[in-house]
C-alpha cells in the first residue's frame, strides 16, 4: 500500500487593481487587488520513495529527476519551482511529485504561483509541520520572486492560499487580505453574468512586467497605477453594494488604465475581441494577468451573456465554463492499494 499527499490550490481571476501589487509601485506607494478563486486549479502530488532520488513529473514540463543527497539543488531555470521548495525544507528523503494544472502556462491565472502554493501544501502536509494560509503564501512569494528571481507581484501567492473575493492591500509591510463580503444573491446573478473565454495566446508575463517597471521609472504609467488601485476598491464596493452594472462600467473604465500599464497588456487582437465583447452586449472586461494573452473577463449585461459568447466564438475563442470557488488551497493524505 503506497501513500501519498496531494494538494489543490485554486487559480484565480485578476478583476482589479493587478500591477499595483508589482515593485516598486507596491512598495512606494502601496497597492490594491481585487480577485477572485476559480474552480480551476492546481494539482501537486507527492508520494514518498524508499532511495534519495527527487522525480518530477508533469504534463507541461516533462519528467524530471535529481538525486537529493549532494546538497540543495542548483536553480538553473529547469523545475525551479520544485527546487526552491526542496531546498527550503532541506528534504533528503526520496519523492515522486507530479504537477498538474487545468491552465495551460502563461494564461493569466496566476498559474505558477498557485502551483508553488500547491506543492508548498503538499509538502507540509507530507513533513507533518502546521501552517496557515498566510504562511503559505509568505513563504510563496519568497521562493518564487526572491530565491529564484520570478518577475511578478504578490496577489497571486495570496489569491491561491486564502481563496474567494478578496481586496488586498499591499505595501512595505506585506499583505493584508480582506474577503469580500458578497451578497450570496448578488454572487449567483454576478456568476450568471461573467463570461471567461481563452484567447489561444500565450505569453511570458515576466517581459510585460519588465516593461511596466521600466514605465513606471521613468513616471509615465504612475496615474494610470494609481486610478487602477483607486478602481478596484470602487469595483469591491459595487459588488458588495449589489450593483452588479456599476461594476462592469467601473471594469471597463479599469482596462483602459490598465492598458497604459505598458504597449505589451494589450495588442490587436485583445483590442480587437473586446470592441466585438462590448458590441454584442459585455459591460466590461479585461485581460486577467498581466496581459499580452492568455484569458478575458467579462462583465455582461442581465441577458446578453448567449450573445458575447457566440460572436467571441466565432473569432476562435474558446468560452470557457467556471464557477467562483471560495476555498482556497487545501491538501489530504491518501492511500492507494
């Protein structure tokens, strides 16, 4: 009988406020978040071997394998991720691990990030030491943006742990993650009327991210930041008011900003499939992420949800079917005969 220790975190829809929460921008002058969970996730998978060998599996990446008994391994661009929580537990005994996720990389949804919460979990659960959702996604960013140098902010880390709606303000003194306290009517017509489809690109955020930091030094982009921030508050307060309208009007103004981040958030085609979204009956929208690709956001009117799809499907894009997920990142141990 084998056991093994498994992990989901969810993924996450940026609705508001993303960039803000990147250096120096969040550090300087503080920044705001609004997201939300997905019932997309996730999947880290951790089964204990009986040698000193570390094998990595994924559908995205490969397989992998190192031994673990010759000191921490070396970051080298090649499964950091897993490196950097290997080393940080100092783990010498031997493990399979297997990653998955219901994302492809470089969607948007916060899809390395809430992996490294995954197998951070996972991890824990498997070494038996206690942590909370806060110290998952400390310890999430710290390996991710500090030990291996990944470019990016801290929403996603946090979105990951804690799970739900959430404002988070960010500054030189952390995270401080406040769930959003919806209507659960209010949820159901919002789920109703939010449409997530996949353009077909992918992208490295890291680049785009580069460029708004470059931006943001030179003070070209800092308003646009600051309305941004100022926006996503005025989108939770919207939500949590039951003005479901007001917050789809407040999201299209908020892409606009958004778009002044950095000339890479946004392209031909993204412009191109949001001017078709809106003509057929979406409030607002946005790319979630930092842009460039990967997957839109809608906020669509009381009955035009039907017609958005179809006239983004007719223009290759993939709708794609979701349910807000409160629930943030959780693990279990199991036992397979």
């Amino acid at each position: 009988m084998t056991e093994y220790y498994r992990a989901r975190a969810p993924l996450r829809i940026g609705i508001a406020g993303g960039g803000t929460d990147v250096d120096p921008y969040a550090s300087r002058k503080g920044g705001c978040v609004l997201n939300a969970t997905i019932n997309k996730y996730a999947y880290c998978t951790i089964t204990p071997r009986h040698d000193c060998k570390m094998r990595v599996r994924s559908s995205y990446y490969g397989v992998y394998e190192a031994p673990l008994d010759g000191g921490p391994l070396k970051l080298d661009g090649n499964m950091d991720l897993i490196k950097a929580v290997t080393n940080h537990f100092e783990v010498r005994e031997g493990f399979d691990i297997l990653i998955e996720s219901d994302a492809p990389a470089g969607s948007g949804l916060g899809g390395s990030s809430t992996m490294m919460v995954a197998m951070i979990s996972a991890m824990t659960n498997w070494l038996g030491m206690e942590t909370d959702h806060d110290d998952i996604a400390r310890l999430a960013y710290r390996l991710e943006r500090e030990d291996i140098g990944l470019k990016g902010g801290k929403q996603d880390q946090y979105a990951a742990a804690y799970g739900g709606f959430n404002i988070m303000d960010i500054n030189l003194e952390g995270v401080k993650v406040q769930r959003l306290d919806i209507d659960e009517d209010v949820a159901n017509e919002l789920q109703y009327r939010s449409l997530l489809c996949y353009t077909g690109m992918t992208r490295e955020s890291a680049d785009i991210i580069s460029s708004q930091i470059e931006s943001f030094n030179k003070g070209e982009n800092e308003k646009a930041l600051d309305e941004s921030k100022r926006l996503a508050k005025e989108i939770g307060k919207a939500l949590k008011d039951g003005d479901i309208e007001k917050a789809g009007i407040l999201l299209h103004e908020s892409w606009g900003y958004k778009k002044q981040f950095s000339k890479k958030i946004s392209n031909e085609t993204i412009n191109s499939l949001y001017d078709i979204a809106i003509n057929n009956g979406a409030i607002g929208g946005k790319v979630s992420g930092a842009g460039g690709g990967g997957f839109m956001y809608y906020i669509c009117k009381y009955d035009t949800k039907a017609a958005v799809a179809e006239a983004l499907q007719k223009h290759g894009v993939i709708i794609t079917d979701f349910m807000f997920d409160p629930k943030g990142v959780t693990s279990w141990r199991n036992r397979n005969e």
